[in-house]
C-alpha cells in the first residue's frame, strides 16, 4: 500500500517526490498550453518557445509516472 488515497500519505520519499514532480509538471502544463491560446488581443505568444516547453512538461510527466510505475511494482513485489 503506497497511499495514492488523499487521507494515506505516502510512505515513500521516493513516491511523495514523484508525485510532487507529477503534480507540479500537470499544473506548468496547463499553463503553457492557456499560454498557446491567448483569449485576449496582445502580441501572439512564442509558438516554439510554448511549444518546448509543453514538450517539457509531456516528458516530465512520462518521467514521474514512470518513477510511480517502477516504486509501486518494486513495493508490491516485496
């Protein structure tokens, strides 16, 4: 049991950590896609600049879900 419930907390540094990195990375890309489609007139955003960043935030994404994939099967095997 790794607490992936709102009242467990995790036991792990390792899950609390990617979980921090899952959450952050979730909240930095709605960001940067709200910055792609700007609902009021100004100057058009950096569509590359935009564009690596939302790549960015899919790869670190990937990277924690992994990392929680990995932790959880290695806990669960023990």
């Amino acid at each position: 049991n790794v607490g992936f419930f709102p009242w467990q907390k995790p036991r792990s540094e390792l899950v609390r950590t990617s979980l921090r990195l899952l959450t952050s990375s979730a909240y930095r890309l709605q960001s940067e896609c709200r910055k792609a489609l700007p609902a009021e007139p100004g100057p058009a955003p950096d569509i590359q600049l935009v564009t690596q960043q939302v790549i960015q935030c899919a790869y670190d994404i990937a990277k924690a879900a992994k990392q929680l994939v990995t932790i959880t099967t290695k806990e669960n095997n023990n």
